[in-house]
C-alpha cells in the first residue's frame, strides 16, 4: 500500500513563498505522473503541477511563473515551490500519485492547509 505524507502547509502573507512537501513510501519511478491538486471552499479540486513523466511538469495556468515542482528521487519526496502568493492560492493541498499496472490507482495524502493573507 503507497502512502503519501505532505508537510510545510501553513500562513503566509500575500507575496510570500512555501514549500510543500510530498514523501513517499515507495521509489517515485514507481508512479506514472505524480503531482499537486488543491480545494479550496465551495470549489472543485484543481490540478496545480503534475510530473507527467521522470522529468517533464506540467502547471495550471494560474500558477505557472510562480510555482515549481520539484522531486529528491533519493528521498522519494516531491515538493511545491510557492512564490509570489495570492489570496486566491488559500486551499487545501493534496500531492497525488498515480500508479498503472492492471488499471490506474490514484493515491492521495492526507492534505495541508495553505492560507494566504491579504
């Protein structure tokens, strides 16, 4: 059973930075695609950033200048780079890991709360 475990949510003020953490339990070349969503209240979960392979990212277009995934495979950990903060990025955060062997398996973890003041 894949376990993913974030950390480094938090309270930031509007143009601040965060970096979220995403530990795996097992090797990242293990995932097809493995990425970031967020929900924020009353909206549908979005897709932030995403490793659609070992080294290609793909970003929301709200993000894109100012977020970054990155991946440690030594440590089996992706992390969000936040920069440059708004409001509108206060959400619950989700790291996400996709796996395919008989069909495709989504893991998720466990969420953090990232709240942006104005």
């Amino acid at each position: 059973q894949v376990q993913l475990v974030e950390s480094g949510g938090g309270l930031v003020q509007a143009g601040g930075s965060l970096r979220l953490a995403c530990a795996a339990s097992t090797s990242l070349f293990s995932f097809r695609t493995f990425g970031w969503y967020r929900q924020a209240p009353g909206k549908q979960r979005e897709l932030v950033a995403v490793f659609t392979s070992d080294t290609s990212t793909d970003y929301a277009e709200s993000v894109k200048d100012r977020f970054t995934i990155l991946r440690d495979n030594r440590k089996n950990t992706v992390y969000l780079q936040m920069n440059s903060l708004k409001p509108e990025d206060t959400a619950v955060y989700y790291c996400n890991a996709v796996v395919l062997t008989s069909g495709w398996y989504h893991y998720w973890g466990q969420g953090t709360q990232v709240t942006v003041s104005s």
